[in-house]
C-alpha cells in the first residue's frame, strides 16, 4: 500500500526536479554578453533589466532597449510581447523590470551585425511607475548663495560708478 503511494510521489518529484534543472535559464549580465559574445553567440539566454528610452515598433515586432545598471542590450520581440510593457525608463519615469529569454546574437546578420537578444518570452519582475522630480537641496542652497553673492557684487559696482 505504502510502495503504490510512495514510488508515483517519488517518480513525480524527480521528473519536477530534473524538468527544473535542465530547463531553467541562469541570468547573463550584459557585461558578460559583451566580454564573451562569441560563446554566447546562438544560445539561448536569459537577461533582465529595466526597459528604457522608447518601444520602437516595426511591423509585427519591436525593438527594447533593456538596461541591467552597467550597459543595455537590445530585444528584438514580436508586438503581443511588447504589450506588456507598461513604462520605459526615462527622466519622467522608471521603466518596467523585465526578464527576457531568446537567442543571443552577437553580429546578428537580420540587423545589421548589431548585438541583441531575439526574444521567445519575457517576463515583467517589477512594474514601472513615474518618476517623481527630485530637487536637489544642496543644489538649489548654491543657487541661493550665488545669487546673494552676484547681488552683492552688481551693489558694489553701482557704488564704484558714482
């Protein structure tokens, strides 16, 4: 009784683990894209950042320019992937943090010998949102003090005339 109940668990339990190790995607830094772009060249890969500037679209696909804190790494995606994203990383606004799998190419001949990735899914990790401004106090307190200064100054020199 204990074996039939046992073994199907533990044959069930295996295949999961097996099916995640074999097809599971360790992240890739864009430094390692670039510094080892031959290796890389036509695997299958999985790098994530946030997307930023603007969604360029080109008939049914869309190129993402997708940025992981060092360098950004173009996506060439169909349209129904690039619907997801919501926000791209500007002044106004931080973009959305996406994970994308497809094939590397390092001297991709469909574009021009650009280095990018050809998307077959991604992932939205984190939603973007506007930006709110910043003021920068010491900045602005700099300000205040070179305009006090220049006031002194432009005081001083209409004295010196008369």
């Amino acid at each position: 009784m204990i074996k039939r109940i046992f073994i199907p668990i533990l044959v069930f339990n295996a295949a999961m683990l097996w099916a995640g190790v074999s097809f599971a995607q360790p992240l890739v830094s864009s430094t390692q894209l670039i510094d080892r772009a031959g290796g890389y060249d036509g695997q299958v890969v999985t790098y994530a950042g946030e997307v930023i500037g603007d969604v360029m679209k080109r008939g049914d696909f869309a190129w993402v320019n997708i940025n992981d804190g060092i360098n950004a790494v173009g996506a060439w995606m169909s349209i129904s992937l690039a619907r997801h994203i919501g926000y791209s990383g500007s002044y106004k606004n931080i973009g959305d943090a996406v994970e994308v799998t497809g094939v590397f190419r390092r001297a991709c001949p469909e574009h021009g010998g650009d280095l990018d990735i050809h998307a077959q899914s991604m992932r939205k990790v984190a939603p973007g949102r506007f930006a709110e401004p910043k003021i920068n106090v010491d900045k602005r307190d700099q300000v205040f003090i070179l305009l006090g200064v220049l006031g002194v100054v432009w005081i001083l020199t209409m004295f010196a005339r008369k």
